[in-house]
C-alpha cells in the first residue's frame, strides 16, 4: 500500500468545495460494493418497505418501483457506505475563542446505481427518523430524491440547471490571503505519482478531505447537525462519480464549522 501526501489550503463557500487538507491512499483489495451486492433486500417504494429500511440488518438494498419524473419506473440499487473518516471530528467556531468539539450526526449513507444502468449514481442518506433523501444521475440528467412523508414513497424529480441564472465560476479566494501559498498543479501531480495504468477493478484511491466552511454556510442551514449532514450527502454523491470516473473514493476528514460571522 503506498501513502501520498498533498496539502492544499483553502475553504468552503456558500455553494461550492473548494479542497482541504487531503491524503491520497492507494487501497488494496477492496471492492466496489458489499460482499452481498449481487443478493440484495429487496424492498417495494411504499411506507412499510422503505421504513424497513432503518432496522434491517442487511446492507444491500434494491428499491423497487421508484417514480423517476421524465422517466417512469426504476428500480434503486444501494448499499450501506462510510462517507465520513474513522477519526474525523467537527469542530465549531462559535467566536468566543475556543473552538467547540460537536458530533458527526448518526445518519446512514447508501449509495449505488439505477438498476440497469451501469455507470448510474444513486446516494441517499437515511435520517435517525428513517426518512430518506438524496441525488441521483444517469449519466445525463441529475434527480433529487425524496419523500413527503415517512408514510409516502421515494420519488424522484428532476434537477434543471439554467445556464441563465448560473453563477459565475467560483474562485476560491485563498491565493489573496497575506501569507499564503498554493501549491501549483504541476507540484501536486509531481507529489502523487499514481502512475500510467488505471487500478484494477473493485479497488480505489482514496482521499480524505478536511474542510473549513464560512459563517454563511453554516446561517443557511441554520445547526451544525444540519450543516454537518448536508457536507456528508453532498460527498456521497460526489464520491459516486469519482468512483465511476477515477476510481477514487472520498471521506470527509476534519470539518470546522463557523457559527459566527467574524470568520
């Protein structure tokens, strides 16, 4: 196994990642989903079998008949992942001085494919309550995925981006700080020689990520539970497409949070 190290400096805005702290480990031997991926719980898209869910013990599941708008009806492949590192902690600035430790939220990811569709993205995140949400994509076009309520069925509806309204591109800003230098691209690619032939299947590059956040993030969701969530679903979604296209797995590290504005 070999370990690679790279330091980027450098925050989360409002909308948009910009990379922490991230150590890059190539994993040996770990395959791209539970050892019970081909034999999975099968589970209808109403209220009993979703609400199963939560106390099943197995950790494969295949959703059946989920209404995707624009569609019709699919069925959801996924199992139960770790999104957030072993040892990660949260930590939030509430400016009185000393930083307070806070705790990851007890939440369950799942994460995996439209069944049928091979190189598909489906990551859901599964509430202490049971209630399931998440993102989802083709390939093509991209679905947020809900319920009304614990007693409704998942359905998912589609995300549109209007090039009209879009942001310009994000810069993240850090290069201006009095102090502090970025590395470039060509030092970080010099430190992490992954080398000229793709991994074998079922085995990944995994990185770690430690993320600083502003006070305006932290305002929109209004708790650092809910502040905390939102990171660990938005990772594993994204780690569904670095594992599709890279072969790499992301974890959320250390993450602090600012919950005042003198960040």
């Amino acid at each position: 196994m070999g370990v690679f190290e790279v330091t980027i400096i450098s925050r989360l805005n409002l909308k948009r990642i910009c990379l922490g702290l991230f150590v890059l480990t190539l994993l040996t031997g770990v395959v791209s989903a539970q050892d019970n991926w081909n034999n999975p719980t099968e589970v209808f898209n109403n209220a009993l079998g979703l609400n199963s869910m939560s106390v099943e013990a197995g950790s494969v599941w295949l959703i059946r008949d989920v209404e995707v708008e624009g569609v019709g009806l699919a069925s959801l492949k996924v199992g139960q992942v770790e999104v957030f590192a072993p040892d990660a902690t949260v930590t939030v600035d509430n400016g009185t001085g000393t930083p307070v430790p806070d705790v990851i939220p007890e939440t369950r990811y799942l994460r995996g494919e439209i069944d049928g569709k091979p190189g598909s993205v489906v990551a859901l995140m599964q509430s202490p309550d049971g209630d399931l949400s998440g993102l989802m994509t083709d390939g093509n076009a991209t679905w947020s995925i809900g319920r009304s309520s614990l007693e409704a069925p998942l359905q998912a509806t589609p995300i549109e981006n209007d090039a009209a309204t879009m942001e310009k591109p994000f810069q993240c800003g850090n290069a201006e700080h009095a102090g502090l230098s970025l590395p470039d691209k060509k030092s970080i690619l010099s430190a992490v020689e992954l080398g000229a032939e793709p991994l074998p299947s079922g085995q990944y590059y995994q990185v770690t990520i430690a993320i600083e956040t502003d006070y305006a993030f932290y305002a929109l969701h209004g708790s650092a539970a809910a502040a905390t969530s939102y990171i660990g679903n938005l990772f594993n979604y994204v780690t569904g497409i670095y594992e599709v296209v890279l072969q790499t797995h992301l974890l959320v590290g250390n993450t602090f949070l600012w919950s005042t504005s003198s960040d």
